[in-house]
C-alpha cells in the first residue's frame, strides 16, 4: 500500500492519493498501527480539502473517527462522525451516511447511552 501511495504522489494523482491514504488509514488501524492510521487520515484529509474532494475528505474524516474510537476518545470520535456524515449527505452517498450513523452508535452504546444508540442502529 505504501507504494502505491508514493507512486500516486510522483503522478501528483490528487484525488488517487486521498484515496490511497484513507485505504492505509484503515489498514494501519487494522494493523494495529494507530499513529500510522491517524497520520494517513490527517494527511488525506488537509489534502482532500485543499482540492475541495468532498467524498475523499468524508472518507478521511470517518477514518480519524476510527482511529479515535479506537483510542477511547469518544467525543472527538463523534465529531468525526458526524462532520463526515455531513459531507457524505452533501455528495449524496446513503451508505457514507449510514456507516457514520453506525458508527456514532458503537460510541453512544460505548458510553452507556443505550436507548439512543439503538435509534442510531434502527
């Protein structure tokens, strides 16, 4: 992955890069690399708003979500998730949405908030 991404660097493929970066983001937290995933999806993200991709900069903005869940940091974890949901409802992607409104639910579940993580999931 890491070569794909320098590769999409050298090309100054923009919107490749977000891509490739958000994809690392989630295999490094997979990895159980949290600094590595955290430092894709800051980095996807800065670039994803500097070129206004609005879909990469949701996919970078839910992968920090990850990796604060990851972290126990909840609040942080649901701001993430919920400025993302909030780009992927601008460009009109349903399932970007619904893996946020998931999302918010394991951290409202996480946090004791039961009735409200059940609207969440329903």
């Amino acid at each position: 992955m890491e070569s794909v991404v320098a590769s999409a660097r050298k090309r100054e493929n923009k919107q490749r890069l977000i891509s490739k970066l958000s994809r690392l983001s989630h295999i490094a937290l997979l990895a159980g690399d949290n600094a590595a995933a955290m430092k894709a999806a800051t980095e996807g993200e800065k670039l994803a708003t500097e070129s206004g991709f609005d879909i990469g900069r949701a996919n970078c903005i839910k992968s920090r979500g990850n990796v604060l869940f990851r972290l126990g940091e909840n609040a942080a974890a649901r701001q993430a998730y919920d400025a993302a949901e909030a780009l992927y409802q601008k460009v009109g992607d349903d399932l970007g949405r619904a893996n946020c409104i998931q999302s918010r639910g394991n951290v409202l579940f996480r946090l004791g908030e039961n009735a409200a993580a059940r609207q969440a999931y329903d």
